[in-house]
C-alpha cells in the first residue's frame, strides 16, 4: 500500500541542516495536538502523501471532512472562481452563494417554511449557537446525554460529557445535565417538570467509538420533547451531508425532524464552514439583530465550497454509493472471523470497528505504517470516515491488510504466557 520513493531521497540531512518540519512544529504550535504523525505535503482522490514520499490510503478524511477527497477538481473549481470575484464580505452584507446555499440546505433538509439557516465556521461554533438558542427559550436547564460530544469552546464544552475535556476549565456555563443515552425512562423523568429548554443528541456518538442511538429511543426524544415544549437539537456535524447514505443520518427514520440541526465538517469538503437549521417558525425568531454574529460564517468563498460539494454529492450519485459502499464493507470485515473482530458500528461511510481488546491505538499505528490512515476515538475502536468517493476496491485493500494489521497487535492484550 505504501508507495515510497528512492533511497537517495531519503538521505539523512546533513550535519548542520535546517530542522525538519516535525522539529519546527514543536518549536512553533502551542503543544495541543501533541506530536504530529507525519507531515502531509499533498492530496489527490484518496490518497495522501508525506514529505518523504510515502503514500497512504485516507480512511478518516479529516474526521469526515473531506466529503469528495482530496484536490477534486468540482470543489477547486468552484473555489477558485469565486475567488477571483468575491471571497469575502462582512455580514453588513449578503451574497448570492450565500443565499442560494441557505436554500439548498433547507430543501435538503425537508425544513417547513418559515425555517431559517445561520452559518457558522466549525462544528463548535454551530453549536454554541444552538445553546444560545436554547438559552433564548427562557427555561433554566438543558439536557444532553453521556458519551457525548459537541466541540472544545466553553459553551459547547459544557454540552460534552468527557471529564478529561471538562475539568479544566470548569466552572463551565451552567444548566447542562447528562442523561444515560438509550435510557427512555431517564428523559421522562427529566422532561417532567417541564421546564428543560433543550435536548442535545448526536444520531451517531462519532468520538464515543460510533456508537448509533437506537432509532426507538430517538423516537421517544421527539415524541417527548414535544410534548413538554422542548427543543430537540440534532449534532450532525459528524454525521450529515450524505455521511451516513441520508443527507442528514436522522432522515433514516420516517418522520424524526428535529426542532434545530448542526452542520459542519463534510459541508465544506474541507473548507471550514458550519451551519444551524432551525426548522419551522416558532425557532425562527429566538435570535434578534445583534444576539449573535459571526465575521466569516457563510461567507461566499465557504458558500460556494458547500454548493460545490453538494452538487457534486447529485450528480454523482453518491448517497447510493455510500449505503452500498458502507454496506459491503461491514460485510467484508465482519465476514473475516478474526477474533478480535466483535462488531462494526455505525452507518453508510461512517463505521467503527468494534475490537474485543483495547489495542485500537496500537493497530491504527499499524495501519499507518501499512498505509492507511484511520484512527482510534477510543481504546476498543477503530474509526473509519473515508472519503465518499472511494471505491469498493480501495475499500477491499484496507479489508484485505487488516488480519494481519491485527494479528500483529494481538499480543500486547494477551495473558502473560499466550500468543
């Protein structure tokens, strides 16, 4: 899979050369990425390459991101001919992108009239406005449930469930209460009182490990929410813009429409841009002139970006070929019978590989020594989130590595004495 290039490329610098790039990042980025991997130097279809040369299969595409892959001719294209008219204006103003993104995003999501869009820059940002939202309800309390996450900014950290993310920097904005996920009877008993603005969910827990809520219990959200006037709030950002096989992974289930939906990552194909849904009229109106803002958000080079990736998505049939693709896949690796394979979670293009010992950051080390990119969000899982592009064949590649990939990290869970 890794494709390297001539041994006298690949000569030590001299005594005395420059540092390299992995030296030069720890001397200039604050350290909260840790040590990066690799350094990539480019991108085409699937693929990327690091600065020696090496060649991978790209698995995760930026944590689904890269909705079209890399350098697509549709996404450069369109991006660089708004640039050479209009890339940026303040929101004093609109633009023609802009509007006619809105409108695709409303269409997409069924929205009935009177809904609204408001765009953002990152998944993070759509979300703290969608707790100003709820803020703008009056009621005290907002529910979100375990395991969950919804970005690092202090509004959207408070919706995040993750001690480790949480301490420290608490005292974090107050009112937030996690709930069990999947527990019905637990939401019941917390929407009683009736004074609860908000329901956070995520369809697909993408960094608990891609773990699916079960469709019944997102059922009793909407059916409960309305029935003591609570905002239901669907985080797509990991799992919308055709991830899932669906434009939205909600619209899996006939009749679940949330009251506000989050965008963001697979919008801009890789160009940062988020965006909040609200869907009919009483939502509508709960941000007045001058509550929130944003500099960037939706401006026409991240418009055209999202139209450029959405048009793409159409003409190319690429929903049907992330079920069918997706689909083949779970087969594929469940079908091979390894014992440390339990399961494959999730849906469409957005999968994890449930393993039955903790050794999922020590094989998504191998995979990327084998040449392919995936990644561990949690100790038992492997995360993958290609590329809606990719092909049933250079899926098959990946299948065919990984026996071996986790035949070689067996051993780190076994029993002291076994192979």
């Amino acid at each position: 899979m890794s494709e390297q290039i001539s041994p006298q490329d690949r000569r030590a610098p001299e005594q005395g050369a420059a540092p390299g790039y992995a030296e030069r990042y720890g001397t200039a980025l604050l350290p909260v990425f840790g040590t990066p991997q690799k350094i990539l130097a480019r991108g085409e279809g699937v693929h990327v390459w690091d600065t020696e040369g090496t060649r991978y299969l790209d698995l995760l595409a930026g944590i689904a991101v890269n909705t079209l892959g890399h350098a697509h001719p549709a996404l450069l294209s369109a991006m660089t001919k708004q640039m050479g008219t209009l890339g940026h204006i303040s929101n004093f103003f609109a633009s023609a992108p802009q509007i006619e993104l809105a409108e695709k995003l409303l269409e997409l999501a069924q929205a009935p009239a009177g809904s609204g869009v408001f765009f953002a820059n990152s998944g993070t940002e759509a979300n703290e406005t969608a707790f100003k939202i709820a803020r703008r309800t009056g009621r005290p309390r907002i529910l979100a449930l375990s395991s969950s996450f919804h970005g690092r900014t202090m509004g959207a950290l408070a919706l995040t469930s993750k001690e480790a993310y949480r301490a420290p920097f608490e005292p974090l904005p107050g009112g937030v209460e996690f709930l069990p996920a999947g527990d019905e009877q637990a939401l019941a008993a917390a929407l009683a009182p009736g004074d609860v603005a908000a329901v956070f969910a995520e369809p697909i827990q993408g960094e608990a490990g891609v773990r699916p809520l079960d469709p019944e219990y997102l059922r009793a959200l909407r059916r409960l929410t309305r029935e003591h006037g609570t905002l239901l709030i669907l985080d797509e950002v990991q799992t919308g813009m055709g991830r899932t096989g669906h434009w939205f992974a909600h619209q899996a289930i006939d009749g679940l429409q949330p009251d506000v939906m989050t965008l963001a990552k697979g919008l801009g194909g890789g160009f940062p841009v988020g965006a909040v849904i609200s869907f009919g009229t009483e939502v509508h109106d709960l941000l007045q002139p001058g509550q929130h803002g944003t500099t960037f958000g939706g401006n026409p080079l991240a418009a055209a970006a999202g139209l450029a990736v959405i048009g793409t998505l159409v003409e190319e049939d690429l929903l049907a070929h992330v079920r069918s693709a997706g689909a083949r896949l779970r087969n594929d690796v469940l079908g091979l019978g390894h014992p440390l394979i339990e399961d494959v979670r999730g849906s469409g293009l957005l999968l994890g590989i449930a393993l039955a010992a903790p050794v999922a950051k020590q094989a998504a080390a191998a995979a990327l020594a084998a040449g392919f990119i995936v990644n561990a969000p949690d100790d038992s899982t492997l995360r993958l989130a290609p590329p809606l592009i990719i092909t049933d064949q250079e899926l098959a590649t990946f299948t065919a590595a990984l026996p071996g990939l986790l035949d070689a990290v067996a051993t780190v869970s076994a029993p002291e004495g076994e192979n």
